[in-house]
C-alpha cells in the first residue's frame, strides 16, 4: 500500500543518494529503476522517491538549473521508532546534523505533544527531520 503523499527528490547523484539513505540512514528499496535513476524507498511507514537529474524526468522550472541546496525552506518530518541510533550512525559517518537532536514541546489546543529530534541535509541539500514521539502533556497556558 501506498502512503497519500510521497515526496519524490531530484538527486545529483542516486547511488550516492542511497548510500545514504539506506546504508546510513536505514531506508530500503522497494523498487527502483537504475536506467533512469529512480528509486522507491521506505522507512517504516514513511515513504519517498528519488530521481536523478537528468537521467529520467526532471521537474525543473524552464531552462533554470536546480541548484544546492535543494527544496529550500522545506523540510520533510518523518516518523521513527528511535531518532538516537540514527544521529549516532549520521555522526559515525562524519555528517553533520543541521539541528541537533533535541526533546521539543508543541502546542495543540490544550495539550503539547513531544518529539524527540533532530534535522540532517541529504546529498542534496534536502532536509530531514527524523523524530519519536513523546507523548502528549497538558499545554502551559490555555488559548
């Protein structure tokens, strides 16, 4: 079954691409096309494609080149199980995290939900911001 919304992020490079997001990060292939660099990759629930540039389709505005870092001023949320191994495993590989993992309280309504997380650029400049709940608590002031 397919998630409602999956991202789909033009790479520079796809092996590289998933070198880190399946040796590094922990996706896996479901499928991929390696003529057209393209690859399906999953993360628990959380799905996303990836497409090289220029190979197959690339969605590019005109004649303009998409240019590092790429989807600025967007940052794709994915849900974990556990965010600590997986900033552990970014720092074994000498990649530094854009935002360092952090307990961080929103709220909603009258309550505040939890996250514990943190956010890393891939290859391509795209930001990721991997998290696990914490649960939720009452909020600390009442609108």
């Amino acid at each position: 079954m397919q998630n409602a919304l999956i991202p789909e992020l033009a790479v520079t490079d796809c092996r590289h691409s998933l070198q880190f997001y399946c040796d590094i990060l922990g996706f896996s292939v479901l499928y991929q096309r390696p003529e057209e660099g393209f690859a399906m990759l999953a993360l628990g629930e959380a799905q996303l494609m990836i497409d090289q540039i220029d190979i197959g389709r690339t969605f590019g505005i005109d004649d303009e080149p998409l240019v590092y870092p790429h989807g600025r001023g967007v940052n794709l949320q994915i849900a974990v199980e556990k965010v600590t191994p997986m900033a552990t495993a970014l720092e074994a590989a000498g990649i530094a995290l854009y935002l360092p993992l952090e307990d961080k309280w929103y709220r909603r309504g009258k309550f505040e939900i939890g996250q514990r997380q943190f956010v890393v650029p891939d290859p391509d400049g795209y930001l990721l911001r991997f998290f696990e709940p914490l649960g939720t608590r009452p909020g600390s002031r009442h609108y």
